[in-house]
C-alpha cells in the first residue's frame, strides 16, 4: 500500500527539479538546512482525507494532521469553494478602523462557543501573533488599571508558545530561546509530566491529583516570589505539546484559577492546537472545566486552509478599551482577512454537520488503548495525551525510565525515525524538545480502523528501532 508506486522517468526528473531548487533557494523553517542539501526533503504534492502524497509517489499517513493544523481532513471541496465565493465578493479589505462581514460573523461565532465571558475576538495570522497579541493586551490592561508593574509573565518548562520576540520570551525552551536573548522577563514553573514526577524534588510521584496540586501551587509560589504586583498573567497550554502531550491532572487548573483570581493575575489558555476539537470539544478550557481570562487560538480554526487565528478575550479584559480614547495599538495587515474568515465559519459548519468534537470524544479511549499496545516494546517508556492527541515515549531503559542518551537521540530522531516513519507509510513528529517523543495527532475524521492502522505502521517501525542507537 505504502510502497513507491513505480514512478515515471518524468516524474522522477521533476522530483530532483524540485529537490535541487530547493537546496538553492528555500530556506526551511525549524530545519537543519543541510538536510536539503543532502538530497532528503521530503516533497509533499497532494493531500485528500487523511492520506498525504509525496514526490515519490508514496501515499502517506498524515499523523500529525500537517501540523496539528487539518482537523476536518485534507481536500474538502467545500472550503475551496467559500474562499472561491470570498473572493469573488471581497478579495481582502483589513480591519482598521473598517470591517466587513465575514469577520464579524466569524468574532461572534466564536464568542458563542468561548467559554464564560469571553466576548470580544481580535484577529491575526498566526499562533505566535495570538499570543503575541495576549501579552501585549495584559501588559496594557494592567497599566490602565494603574499597575504598570505588572508586567512579568509566568510559563511551564519545556512549553511553546510562539516565534515573535514576545511569545518567544514566554516559551520556556531555552535552547530556543538562546541566540535571540536578552529578551523581556518570564518565568518557569514545573510541567505537568506525571510520568518523570519523581525527578521533581517535594512532588508526589505515587498520586496523580496530589501532583497536580502540587505543580499549580508553584505556579503561586512563582508569583510570591516575584511580587504579585510585577506579574501580569500566566500562559498555560490544556495540554502542552512540548515535552510529549503533558495532560492536566484533575484538580490542576481549578487550583491555577484559584491562584490568578487570588493574586490578580491574568490566565490565558494558549489552545493554538488543543482548540476546535483536538480534545473532543470546540476549546479544551471547556474539557478541563475552567474560565482562563484569554484563549489563544489558531490551526484548526480554518484546518489550516488559509491562515488565521484569534485571541478571544473576556469583558474585563475589553471594558477599559471600549470607552473614550483608549486604543490598542496592535494589529496585523492580513487579520480577520475575508477570505480565511468565511473559510473558518465553512470549517466550523462541517465541525458541527459531522460532529467531530463527538467523534473524538466518542473515539478517544479506543485510540489510547491501541498505543497502549505499544507498551510492550521495551523502547517505549510512557504513552500519554487526551482526545487525538497522543505522545510514546522513547527510553533507553523502560523499567528504570532511563533516557536516550545525546548521541542515541541523534541517530534515532534525526538518523532513523523520519525516513522509517514515512516508509511504512506515516507522518508523524519524532522531537526531543525535552524529552524524547513521537507525537500523533491525526485528523478528527477517522476511527478505530485507522487507530490499528497507525499502531502497526508504529510497530513496525519501533520495533527495529533499539538497533538504530547503538
């Protein structure tokens, strides 16, 4: 099924066509540059349901739903047609000063599926830009408050939330973060990774709820630490990526909302991939039973159609800004864009007409339980994650957690695992952004067939893989 299809001398000139234009010119994004120029770029020409179609002819499992991004599958007629229609009637007019009535449809579409208060919708392209857009907004909302000290923010080891100067400051990857320091003051506080629970000095490592507890309460020690009145807000993923799919103990942000209400301090929930479904309803604030201040959002907003996403913010946040002369001086030219905006309201439509948000609650456990499987592999440490979003844990020993070393890390990663993976036939992220991780995250559309699918298609693959790091 997986294998190269026998293709034409023609086609197999255009694939090194594009290859060396490639090499020449295209400048990756988060990529060893060199590995186009080693001739290895994978080259992706189509894409339909959940399936991808590569220069070699291979079809592909797409695992990771591109980026975390096509929840409602790849190929939909429909929303080539809404941007078709989009673009016939306004081709882009920004929103400075003027609107037009896609964005206004779509601010109050997601202002009704936002949870509690969050009212008020302020567009841009990207993830980053969202946040980007978080922490500008509570620094300005605090200092017409008259706290213009409260301006720190507070973030979790190992945590993404962006490439702009101001998401980047947040993000607590520091390895990333390093060749663009100094950059604006944030803080660290532990992750929620239950399964490396024991390495954390005073957490329980034999109860999970206690665990939480135990890592929200640093959030609050964090900010007596630094002074409630210098820290503006707390950026915190439902489930962080980073690290491998971190889920939140029960109980874990009920006690973060407790914090914030307590000190003042703004909650943002940063759901540019755990929002419109990834945990099985349209924000996973909604899952996880709390009201954050702001929601961050963006990918699966439009499935990744066209580019957009929002910073969706509450009425507190909003009312200093609604009165008067006060102004956020903030924007993006392509924000609330025409076009991606009537493709976000066509995706969510087909969101509701299919019921993917139930499909994945529907569907969830009989995913865990196939990875589950994998278990029995002696690579594989920890399988973890909520809704379609899934992490296995690579180690070098399973009964002492034992982690792959530096060297063993390079070759499994970068050596081994992507050209294995897309051979048998998948797409998924092979990243050690802590620790060492394959995560899935496969479009809402499919099922229990396709979960046995990519378990063996994980099998196959990791089953050799211990004779790939020695």
């Amino acid at each position: 099924m997986h294998e190269n299809r026998g293709m034409s001398d023609l086609n197999h000139a255009e694939h090194d066509r594009l290859q060396g234009m490639a090499s020449d010119h295209l400048w990756m994004h988060f990529t060893r540059q060199s590995m186009q120029h080693e001739g290895r770029l994978p080259i992706i020409t189509g894409a339909k349901g959940h399936h991808l179609t590569d220069s070699r002819g291979r079809t592909i499992f797409d695992g990771l739903s591109g980026l975390f991004t096509t929840n409602a599958g790849h190929g939909r007629k429909r929303l080539a047609e809404a941007a078709k229609k989009q673009i016939e009637q306004l081709d882009f007019f920004p929103i400075w000063s003027f609107s037009h009535p896609a964005a206004i449809e779509l601010a109050d579409r997601l202002a009704d599926l936002a949870p509690g208060d969050l009212n008020r919708v302020f567009f841009a392209s990207g993830g980053g830009e969202a946040n980007e857009t978080a922490f500008k907004l509570a620094k300005q909302f605090w200092k017409l408050q008259g706290k213009p000290m409260k301006t720190k923010v507070i973030s979790r080891f190992s945590s993404y939330h962006g490439t702009p100067q101001g998401a980047l400051s947040i993000t607590g990857l520091q390895a990333m973060k390093a060749p663009f320091e100094p950059l604006l003051p944030s803080f660290r506080v532990p992750n929620t990774n239950f399964y490396r629970a024991d390495e954390q000095t005073g957490a329980p490592a034999d109860d999970r709820e206690a665990f939480g507890i135990w890592a929200a309460n640093r959030i609050e020690e964090m900010i007596l630490m630094e002074g409630p009145d210098t820290v503006a807000a707390v950026f915190l993923e439902p489930v962080q990526n980073a690290g491998g799919c971190l889920t939140p103990p029960a109980g874990y942000f009920q006690r973060v909302r407790e914090i914030c209400d307590k000190h003042d301090v703004l909650l943002v929930a940063d759901e540019v991939i755990c929002g419109f479904g990834r945990i099985g309803n349209w924000f996973a604030s909604l899952t996880y039973e709390f009201q954050p201040d702001m929601i961050t959002c963006a990918k699966a907003l439009t499935s990744g159609y066209i580019p957009l996403s929002a910073t969706i913010i509450s009425d507190r946040i909003y009312e200093p800004f609604s009165k008067g002369t006060v102004t956020f001086p903030h924007g993006y030219t392509f924000a609330g864009h025409p076009v991606a905006a009537a493709v976000a309201l066509e995706n969510l439509n087909i969101f509701e007409e299919e019921d993917l948000n139930g499909n994945v609650r529907r569907n969830s456990d009989a995913f865990r339980a196939e990875l589950d499987k994998l278990r029995a592999l002696p690579i594989v440490g920890d399988v973890r994650g909520d809704g379609y979003f899934f992490a296995i844990e690579l180690v070098a020993d399973q009964a002492t957690k034992l982690r792959l070393t530096a060297p063993q890390r390079e070759k499994l990663l970068r050596g081994y695992l992507p050209d294995a993976m897309l051979d048998a036939g998948l797409y998924a992220r092979a990243d050690d952004r802590q620790d060492a991780v394959i995560t899935l995250a496969p479009p809402l559309t499919i099922g229990p067939r396709e979960f046995v699918e990519l378990r063996q298609m994980l099998e196959t693959v990791l089953t050799d893989a211990p004779n790939h790091i020695e």
